[in-house]
C-alpha cells in the first residue's frame, strides 16, 4: 500500500468521525430542545409537588371532561386506521403522567396504546410517583426518563427504590 493511499484512507476516517461528532451534536442539541418543549403542567414543580403531585386525589381533580378525551380519542384512532368499534382495545394514555407534570388535554402529551402496555407503562408510572412523593428521585429526572422511553425508565424507578432488575 502506497504512503498516498495510507494517508487518504486515514483522512477518510478523521473525515467520518469528525462528521459523526457533528451529527452527535446536533441530534443532542435537538433533543434538548424538544424537551424544552414538552407538554407540561405549568402548576407542577419541585416546590410545588407536596401540594399537587404528592395529594392523594390531585391529578383526578385535574382530569379532563370524559366528552372531550372521547372526542380525541376517536380521532387519534382514526389516525391510526382503527375502527370506533375497537376503542375499548386502546387506552388514551398521557405520555407524561399527569403525576409527573405531565399536560392534561396537550396532545403531544396523548398517545394510544393497547390495553396489555398500557397497564405495564402504568405500573411504572405509579412506582416514579411514588419515588418523587417519597423525595427518592427529583420530579424532573422521573419525568425525563417516561418522556425519552417509558419502558427504560422502569430502571430509573428500580434504583430508586433499591430493587434493580425488578421492571426489566
């Protein structure tokens, strides 16, 4: 191999890494700006979790009117080419729980999922809330890890409650 096509094929991979960094970069740069975007309760915070969050009964009282998640409900299933009749197969489910800041009636903040999932996502959900109510995990880090992958984010929980593996 020629000392010409050694030093091509070396500029050839410091070209493919230094793109992979820019690609890196930008992708993380979107990511954060995608959160600062998300469908949030404006009412939420760490300050103010012992006085909505944390009180037994709060996010039913935040609850949109049935008639209206209804109504969405139908379109988002005709969005996805299900048919009125199968509603009962899929949940309404908030991306963000209303527990964790999530938006009440946001639909970013709104996703179907079938019935099986639904009830698996829920699960996880209730243990971060508690982990949040219980000060073993800040309201933001619970709610950053259901938002980028709610099935990862049953690891956040397992640590916090000192149980690894337990939602793997």
């Amino acid at each position: 191999m020629s000392a010409e096509m050694i030093e091509s094929s070396r500029m050839n991979r410091i070209v493919s890494v230094a793109i992979l960094i820019v690609c890196s970069l930008v992708l993380n740069g979107a990511a954060r700006a995608d959160e600062a975007e998300l469908p949030l309760n404006p009412a939420v915070t760490q300050a103010t979790i012992t006085d909505t969050v944390c009180v037994p009964g709060w996010t039913k009282s935040i609850r949109p009117y049935v008639r209206e998640m209804r109504i969405i409900k139908a379109e988002m299933l005709a969005a996805i080419g299900e048919s009125h009749e199968h509603r009962n197969r899929f949940q309404l489910d908030h991306r963000i729980p209303l527990a964790l800041r999530g938006a009440t009636i946001d639909r970013r903040n709104l996703m179907q999922q079938p019935m099986a999932i639904a009830l698996e996502k829920d699960a996880i959900e209730r243990c971060l809330a508690v982990a949040v109510c219980d000060g073993r995990l800040a309201l933001d880090e619970a709610r950053a890890a259901i938002w980028r992958d709610w099935r990862t984010a049953g690891a956040v929980c397992d640590a916090a409650a000192g149980n690894p593996g337990a939602f793997d």
